[in-house]
C-alpha cells in the first residue's frame, strides 16, 4: 500500500473524530453512512441490536450521546499498515443520561479503546475493538473495586 492511501485512510479516521466530537448524532450518521459500508462486519460486542451492523454502528454513537451528552474521542494513535488502521483513543464524558441500564451519575468518565478496522473501496469494511468497560462501570460507581 503507498503511502498516500495510508494517509487517506488514517484521514477518514480523522474525519470521524471530528465528527464524533461535534456532539451532533445528524453529523455522526451521516459520517458513518459516508465511510461505513452498510455490511460491514463488526466483532465487537455492541450494547444495541439493529437488523444491518452499519445501522447498529449508528445506533451505538446515539446511545452514547444520550447517556454522555459531552462526550469526546481523541485519537492518541493510528497505525496504517495494508488494508487496516488500528486507533488508540482515549473516551471522555459526563453521565447525564442513562447508559447502559445506569441512571445519570453527573460523574465525569474516562476511558480508552482500541480498535482495528479493515478499509476496501474507502470504506470501513470489518471491524475489531476493545473498549474498557469495566472503567467505566467502575467509575460510574456500579462496579467497587
């Protein structure tokens, strides 16, 4: 892969960082529907159920936004290498909203993810991630430590 396609596809990343980070759930779908391909295959457990992934994939950027209404994604790293771009990102929010069966808390979170997402024809094709839950239970106060 040349270098201006990693790039490009480190770039669509970026792209849905700032999407992401407007807050505005129109913009985030929109994103999506622009470089998520609708059969996209997704191994990540997902806290919504949708008849296509792709609209699951929009249906769990909705959700966060209710429950973290402030919510912001920085990309701490992405790596190009083939036909993946693996990010590194750190999650930050305030529960003002339910999430995940929690009633708002005001507590602010912070966590970090990691995901590998497979790109073909300029869209995000299969996805891979872990996201540290346990985090943010702990910190929303339903796990003690």
């Amino acid at each position: 892969m040349s270098t201006t396609q990693k790039t490009s596809n480190k770039a669509r990343f970026r792209r849905i960082e700032d999407a992401v980070n407007t807050g505005d759930v129109e913009v985030i779908s929109n994103t999506i529907d622009e470089l998520v391909a609708p059969d996209v295959l997704i191994h990540v457990p997902l806290a919504v159920e949708a008849p296509r992934p792709h609209e699951a994939f929009r249906q769990l950027w909705a959700m966060l936004l209710r429950g973290l209404p402030d919510l912001h994604l920085t990309i701490e790293d992405l790596i190009a290498e083939g036909d993946k771009v693996v990010m590194r990102a750190s999650v930050t929010g305030t529960h003002q909203g339910e999430y995940m069966g929690v009633q708002p808390t005001g507590r602010s979170i912070k966590y970090n993810e990691i995901f590998i997402w497979r790109l073909a024809g300029g869209r995000i094709t299969e996805m891979w991630g872990v996201v540290d839950v346990f985090s943010q239970m702990k910190q929303l106060g339903v796990i003690h430590a």
